[in-house]
C-alpha cells in the first residue's frame, strides 16, 4: 500500500497566530508504508493554544519513531498498540498540565490522530476534542469522529439539529480536550478497516464548520484528487472558501489517499 497526501493551514482572516498544529510520519514495514497522520487545534481562547498543539504533534512523531516501531518488531497487537497510544496521551495531558501551573499559563489543545497498519490490517483513530476525521469515497462521506463540545453532545442526545449547532453561540465551548486542567481526559478509539481508493480527512473546526457535507464530497472524492498537485489545489479551494463564508478561526486539513 501506498499514498498520496497534502495539506492547508492558515491562520485565517482575523487571528494573528495559527494555533493548529499537524503531522503526516510514514515508515515502510513489511514492504507497505505504515502511516501516521493528525490535527490539533490549540484552544483559542486560552494563553498557549499553540505551544500546546506543537508539543502534542512533536511528541506523537516521536512515540511513532521509536515505542511503535519496537512494538511492531515484537509482533505486538493492534490493542496493545492503542493501550500505548492512550498512555502517550494521558503522559501528554499531565506534562501539558504541569508546564501550565509552573508557568502561571493556561494551556489546552484537540487531537485527531489517524494510524493505518498494513501488516495488521486495520486503522486506529484516536481523538479528543472537536477536530475532525472523515472518510471519503466517490459514494459519500463519512464522520468518523464525535465532537467532544456542548453542541456536539446535544445533536448526539437529540436536543438540537445540526442546522441548530451551526448557528449555536457555545459550538465552541469543548467538554473533553488535552491539557486545560483536566486530570481525568478520556479518549475515543477506534479500530476498524481501510479500503485502497478511499481517502481520509482530518482537519481543525475553523476548516469544516462552514462547509456542507456536499462542498467535501465533491471537492475531495478519490476520483478529483489522482495525485498531490489535485489535492492541493483541491484542499486550497475548500479553504478559500471558507474564509469567503467569513470564517475567523484558524483553519487546517490534511488529506490522505491510499492506493
């Protein structure tokens, strides 16, 4: 297996500092490339979203470097590969959290992490926050991910529509995040199959939230992006725009295809 990949951030029409923060690390294992891919979006409205994000993405690079690759030289499963995922964030969120009370800051971030295995056959997601994933195909587009934030749990429990979220005055207001203080964060995990020919979409919430499922769908179905030129100009499209819509956030995706 192989892949295409490219990427868009920004930090928008208004904020002088981009607080997002992303990866994409691949290493060849077993003759196909191992892929580890993610979004974090530094939360705005405290002193050291961005610090936050980098520190996250720079750390998990290095967990990909070295715990992942011995792992997969000692034949480890996929579970035991997420248990280490968990701790690496739950190590994350206590550093985070102990730099912030030495330093008088206040510091958080989101995370949406995507790791494809080949030798193993699957794909584990991990995420807090309300960064996004998405799975793309020329049929439709899936949300594999669910927003840790108010609005997000209230269309989860039924009490407002997504067209009601969208105009929600707390959209930004998070129950679950890296850092912030919380000493009990829990992440969601998934494990599940990829397919070759699909192609899958992280990005922060300043990139999705003024988009309408179709704008991705057809911007980024496998058939519009056969290499990374497309896909960067494709990518470069969504978030123009965005910021045409009038979005003020910071502003980020990262696009993979498989093939």
């Amino acid at each position: 297996m192989k892949y295409l990949c490219s990427y868009v951030t920004t930090a928008g029409a208004v904020r002088k500092v981009n607080q997002d923060s992303l990866f994409i690390i691949s290493a060849e294992y077993q003759e196909n490339e191992i892929i580890f891919a993610g979004v974090c979006d530094g939360v705005g409205g405290l002193s050291a979203g961005e610090t936050a994000s980098s520190y996250v993405c720079k750390r998990l690079t290095e967990w990909f470097s070295t715990t992942l690759a011995d792992m997969l030289k000692s034949s480890r499963s996929v579970l035991e590969i997420r248990s280490s995922l968990d701790e690496k964030l739950h190590e994350l969120n206590d550093r985070i959290n102990a730099y912030a009370d030495a330093n008088s800051m206040d510091m958080a971030t989101t995370c949406t992490s995507l790791l494809i295995i080949p030798s193993l056959g699957k794909m584990l997601v991990a995420h807090v926050g309300d960064t996004r994933l998405y799975r793309i195909t020329d049929e439709n587009v899936t949300l594999l991910t669910s927003d840790h934030s108010v609005v997000g749990k209230e269309v989860r429990e039924g009490r407002l529509t997504e067209e009601m979220a969208e105009k929600d005055k707390r959209q930004n207001q998070l129950t679950n995040c890296i850092g912030a203080g919380m000493d009990d964060t829990s992440y969601d995990y998934s494990i599940t199959d990829y397919s070759t020919g699909d192609c899958y979409m992280l990005c922060s919430d300043g990139f999705r939230k003024k988009l309408k499922p179709d704008d991705i769908a057809k911007t980024l179905a496998p058939s519009a992006n056969n290499d990374e030129d497309a896909m960067k100009a494709n990518l470069e499209m969504l978030r123009d725009k965005v910021l045409s819509l009038g979005e003020k956030d910071n502003i980020s995706a990262l696009m993979i295809k498989l093939y």
